[in-house]
C-alpha cells in the first residue's frame, strides 16, 4: 500500500458532458476557479482542458489555456499543473460502405501541433496518450501511431516538461516500455492508468496488477476508473501503492443523483485515503516526488 497519495483532479475534460451537469466548468474562469477550489480541497495535481465558451466542446484554442493557466499560478495558491497534449488526435470514420468520408467529429493534427499550447505555456506536466483507442460505441477513435507518439515525446524532453503516459489499454504500456528502450523515456515519467472507458482496460483489479508488475523500477505510478467506479478505484489504487486521480472528467456525481464539484470529488477521495491511514502529498511534495522544477 502507499502511504502517501498524490491526489490530481481533472476538472473539465473534452468529453460530451456539457448540459448533463448544470455547473460544468466550461469557461476558463470557471475552469481555472475549480481548478483552484480542487487545489485547496487537497489535490495537488490539477489536469486540465479547454473548452469552446459558446459550445461547451472540448478546445485546443492556445488563448484558452493561457486564460486558464494564468488564472491559476496568479491565485497565490501552489499546485502542479498538468495540461492535456490530447486534442487533435480524433477521427469520426465514414458509415458503412464510405469510411473516408469522415464524420464531423474528426479534429485530426500532428504531434507537434498538439502540444502548441504546452510550448507556448511550459506547464510542469502534459500528458502524452500513448496509442490509438476505439472510443465508445460507433466509428470514433483516437489516433496516436508509434512515430506520432515517439515525434511527441521528443518535443516533450525538448520543452522540459514531464510526461504524463497516458495509458487506455495493455498495448500502450508496452509501447512506452519501448520507448524506454530507444531512450526517449524513463523511469522518471508519470504512469496514468484509465480504467473503464469503452473499449479500453476494464476497471478490474487484476488488470491493473498485471500493468504494475510490467512496470520499471521506482516507477511512479496513478490510476482512475471512470463513473461509479471513480471512488472505489482511489481505495484500489492505493492498495496496490499507486496514487489516484478523481475530477469532474471522469464521474459528474457524488453519490447517486447529486452532481458533484470537483473540491467535493476531491474531499471525499482525501477522505478515503485517510481513513486507509495514509497522508496527502503537498504540492511541494509532490515536486520532490517527480523531480519537478515549480514554474511561474
């Protein structure tokens, strides 16, 4: 077990939750306040997207996330930011017998593209989705080949930030475990295991144990599961002496029928860890457990 839990909370997301929870962050104000709520709640890591302040759909719009960010590292309180680098990766394939007609859902960039706002805001952490996903039911999917993702890890070291290796399905932990291989990675990245998003790794423990014992030495590690399992998956992840991940990205309630904040989310993850006996990292502690260089 892990006695000492890094708490992140992803506040807002990409996904189609805007009007199924009445106070979803969605404009950088209310991104960057959630963030900040999460922050003295006792998370120490917030995750962050963008959002369309019109639509509600998820953004890569750079004056976004510079809204956001500044918003945060001039509220006086210290918390790590990681930013999501996985917009543009989405690809609607045609129906039927046209599957080049791509559907209006496809937002399909490069890899340096993706990470423009993180080159342009240097956060401490972005994440990296580490392969290609069939996302739901229907003809979405994630796209992230091998040479996109290894063209991004590279730009990553370049920029001084610490990768995040988001990891949806067996496959991606394998590649990362490549890429340490050829020297673009070590052991010093953070391991995000997502649980529960169809058609990726099932919340199922036994899953998440197999993934762990692939994973290098003094590897720091955390994980999620999606919806319900949100909670039940903090008391898991500890257990098995990772760290956790809570948020309004991956769960919108607190408890059946009542939508949740993401302070509260991050409330009753603390919660749980302490009554499993273990203490909540600080930011500052947070930095010395990943090496982290606190940016301004």
């Amino acid at each position: 077990m892990n006695n000492e839990a890094v708490i992140t909370c992803a506040i807002t997301g990409a996904a189609d939750a805007f009007g199924k929870h009445p106070d979803l962050p969605v404009t950088p104000e209310q991104i960057a306040n959630s963030a900040i709520d999460a922050a003295k709640a006792g998370a120490s890591i917030v995750h962050c997207h963008v959002r369309n302040p019109e639509t509600g759909k998820g953004s890569r719009d750079v004056n976004l996330y510079k809204e956001v960010v500044d918003r945060i590292r001039s509220s006086g309180v210290d918390v790590v930011i990681n930013l999501t680098a996985g917009m543009g990766g989405d690809l609607e394939i045609g129906a039927g017998s046209n599957p080049l007609e791509f559907g209006a859902s496809t937002d399909l960039i490069g890899p340096i593209e993706r990470l423009a706002h993180v080159e342009e805001l240097l956060p401490e952490i972005c994440t990296l989705d580490c392969g290609t996903l069939n996302f739901g039911d229907g003809d979405y999917t994630y796209i992230a080949t091998p040479n996109q993702l290894r063209t991004g890890i590279q730009k990553i070291n370049e920029l001084g930030v610490r990768p995040e290796l988001e990891i949806f399905d067996s496959g991606h932990l394998w590649f990362t475990l490549r890429l340490i291989e050829e020297g673009l990675t070590d052991a010093s990245a953070m391991w995000q295991f997502c649980h529960g998003i169809p058609w990726g790794m099932p919340a199922e423990p036994a899953v998440l144990q197999s993934l762990i014992s692939m994973l290098p030495e003094g590897a720091f590690w955390t994980s999620f599961a999606i919806s319900r399992m949100q909670m039940p998956w903090v008391a898991q992840s500890l257990l098995l002496g990772g760290h956790v991940r809570v948020g309004l990205e991956d769960n919108l309630y607190l408890e059946r029928g009542v939508f949740a904040s993401n302070a509260q989310l991050v409330e009753k993850a603390r919660n749980i860890v302490e009554l499993m006996g273990a203490s909540i990292a600080t930011p500052e502690r947070t930095r010395e457990i990943l090496n982290l260089i606190k940016r301004d």
